[in-house]
C-alpha cells in the first residue's frame, strides 16, 4: 500500500468514526503535535487535514 493509498484510509476512518466533527478532531491532533514540537506529525496531519478537506469539498457538490 502507498503512502497516498495509507493517508486517504487514515481519512476515510476518521469520517467515518467522528461524523462532521472529524476535522475538529484533526486540529486538536495537529495542535497536541506542535505542542510537543514534533514538526513531522504536524506535517502529516496537515496532509490528512489537506484531504479531509478536498473530500468534504468533494460531497458537497
């Protein structure tokens, strides 16, 4: 499995378990990350924040 394939899964959960209150979810991950100043986990939740986002863009239209 590649690395798109993982991060589309990991989005795909998330929605599924979190409903609409997913991308909260994403940025209080992404703000625990900085705090602990782990700039990679940032990074990568960034890119599942990224999309997250195109997905729900996606099933509004």
């Amino acid at each position: 499995m590649t690395q798109d394939q993982l991060l589309w899964g990991a989005v795909s959960m998330l929605m599924k378990q979190h409903g609409e209150h997913a991308p909260r979810k994403v940025a209080e991950r992404i703000g625990s990350l900085a705090v602990e100043g782990d700039m990679a986990g940032v990074a990568l939740w960034k890119d599942i924040a990224h999309r997250m986002d195109m997905m729900m863009r996606s099933r509004a239209q």
